[in-house]
C-alpha cells in the first residue's frame, strides 16, 4: 500500500493541532502522503501560514458536496469535531463517497460502551461509529482516558480534587487507577497507529500516557502546588448518585464531569492498564510518555 492521505476535520478544538503536528513531525511525517489535509467549517478562524503548505493544505467544508471534494483522495478520515457537530452525519456519508477507507470518531476519553445507564450522553459518538460501519468504512476508536492538561489544571475535579475547599473526595482508599494522556501524546499516538498497514489495526484503541491512582494523583497535586487537602472518602454510590440526579433532571450535558467521575469509580472506564495499546501507538518507543509527575510543574505553575 502506497502512503496514506490523511484528512483531520476539525481544527480548533483540543485535539487538531496536536494530531496534525504529530502527522507532519520528524518523526512520522515519512508515513504519510503529505500534505495533511485539514477540514474546517470556517478557515477564517485558521492561519494557513501556521504550517508549510507542502505539510498541510486547508479546506473548508461543511456538507455533502463539500465534504466529497475535500475528501476525494483520502485514505484515512479523523474526525476530531466538537460533539455537536456530530448530529449531522454528512462528513460520514461523504467519507464513503469518496472512497475513503477508514474513519476514526470523535472519541479521545472515557471507554463510554462501559456507559451503562448513562450512554445516551455518548449516544452521537456510538452513532457515528455505527453508521460508518453500517456503510462499510473501517472505524477505528481511540480511547485516551483524561486529559492530562485538562484534569491537572482546567478541571482538576477530574483529579478528584476540589481546590476551592481544599479538599480531595474519592473512594475508598484511592487505590482505584485512572488514565491519563497529554494532548501532545494523543497526536503522536494516532500517528503512530496509523503508521501500521490499516489491516492491522484494531477497531478499539486504547491509549495511556500515564495510569496511576487516584491518591497518587492526589499526592502530585498537593506536592506541586503546596497545598495541604483534606482527603475525604466517598462510596461509589454517592458518586453515581450525583451523576443519576443530573439524568434524572436532564443535565446529563451540564453535568458531564461528575457523570465521568461516576463512571471512572463504578466501572473502570477510565482505566485502560488491562488493555492498553501502547505498543501499537509508539512502535519502537518514539516518544516519551508524558505522566502525572512530569507534567505537574510545570503546568501547575502556570497563571
């Protein structure tokens, strides 16, 4: 099989940059069939002089039409748009169009086929995977537990920390694992998956820069920034109880993080250690694995 085409759509979210910097780094960019075609519904919003146009060449598209042009040619279709994007199924239905061969989500968290009673919150993601099997595409879902920036700082209730009341809330003993990957680390993990001849990559990728305990986690936090928590032990039902009141109340959206909490605690979602695809992701370590530890200061130490 000659280089892939790839085509990233979505670009100013979390994930664009960090998978189209991975795609046109040193250390893949000898994968892939150049440029990088990036898919944006407004390219006012995106500099063109951000990158070489040899590396990577912008489109604007937003429907059927439009989605076909900037689509014919490409191998692999990475789907990376904001979730309510994803209610219009077009990008898919176009991929097929245009002969593209495999399609990967907008996934990049928690394992949500571990859902349970809360999976209608995912319900446009299993969506989108299901039509683009239903049309024969190959779907391949990356599943990254947190992410790493996002829990330390942003939202560090993630961490099950709550730095307003200087306390940290888990259950039992915190010996319960999470993942952790950096936005930097997703970029170059799906690069290097799809490095691999595509018949050779599987339909659930699980990926984890860092898998650590929560009271680990806790211990970081407290260490780098110096303050002192009042840990507090909380059942698994008080957590899925939170996130029961939200879908009860219909603010499962509003209610996302406790709802991923929830899920973390009760059903290991977010614990990938038994099914990691590190390996596949960072054929012949390429890259270093950011973690907990190594990230902290620095970000912590951020205004």
């Amino acid at each position: 099989m000659s280089k892939p085409v790839v085509a990233v759509v979505g670009f100013n979210g979390n994930l664009g940059r960090p998978i189209v910097n991975a795609l046109t780094s040193h250390l893949f960019r000898n994968n892939f069939s150049l440029p990088v075609r990036v898919i944006t519904r407004d390219s006012s919003k995106v500099k063109e002089d951000e990158y070489p146009a040899s590396d990577v060449k912008f489109y604007e598209a937003h429907d059927l039409d439009t989605y076909v042009k900037a689509l014919t040619g490409v191998n692999a279709v990475l789907d990376v748009r904001a979730v309510a994007a994803l209610a219009d199924l077009s990008l898919i239905e176009a991929a097929k169009k245009a002969g593209v061969t495999l399609y990967s989500p907008s996934d990049y968290g928690v394992d949500y086929y571990k859902a349970g009673e809360f999976r209608t919150l995912f319900k446009r993601k299993l969506d989108s995977a299901a039509h683009a099997k239903a049309l024969g595409l190959q779907v391949v879902q990356f599943h990254t537990g947190f992410f790493l920036e996002g829990a330390l700082k942003a939202v560090p209730k993630l961490i099950f920390v709550d730095p307003t009341n200087k306390t940290a809330n888990y259950p039992g003993d915190g010996s319960q694992e999470v993942t952790f990957t950096s936005l930097r680390n997703i970029g170059q993990a799906v690069a290097g998956v799809l490095s691999h001849p595509f018949n050779e990559i599987p339909e659930q990728v699980y990926i984890g820069g860092d898998i650590r305990s929560i009271k680990e986690t806790v211990q970081t936090y407290e260490q780098v920034t110096e303050i002192s928590l009042q840990h507090q032990s909380k059942s698994v039902e008080d957590f899925v109880k939170v996130a029961q009141d939200h879908a009860a109340k219909g603010t499962l959206l509003a209610g996302f993080q406790d709802v991923l909490l929830a899920l973390a605690v009760s059903t290991n979602s977010a614990n990938f250690s038994d099914r990691v695809s590190n390996k596949l992701a960072n054929p012949g370590d390429l890259f270093e694995w950011d973690t907990v530890s190594k990230i902290a200061p620095t970000l912590l130490s951020q205004k």
